[in-house]
C-alpha cells in the first residue's frame, strides 16, 4: 500500500521509506521515530506545522 496520509503509515505493521526514489529506511512507526533519518525528521515537521493556525487580516480583504 502507498499511503499519502500520516494516519495511514502510522498504524501499518511496517513502513519503508522512500527517498528520490531508493528505499531508504524500514520498520515500524515507533522503531522509526527513533532512528534518525528522514521519517523522523517527517514526523517532527508534522507535529510542528499541526499547531499552525491561518488567520485573515485586513490586508487580505481588501
């Protein structure tokens, strides 16, 4: 399975990880949060950016 959605990766039984198109790591999900490597890397920019919050400013509704 290719799964585009975080959800969907995190409950697989393994995960490889791609990387310009060579695999580059595999395992589970919470072996590869430990391994440094570009899943985990992955997982902190997604913890980070679910905090962001959009808003509107006046500039915008011009």
């Amino acid at each position: 399975m290719i799964a585009h959605r975080f959800k969907t990766a995190e409950h697989a039984n393994q995960i490889r990880v791609t990387d310009h198109g060579r695999f580059d790591q595999q395992s589970t999900h919470a072996q590869l949060k430990q391994q440094a490597g570009i899943y985990r890397s992955f997982v902190g920019e997604r913890r980070k950016s679910a905090s962001w919050k959009i808003y509107e400013t006046a500039a915008f509704l011009v």
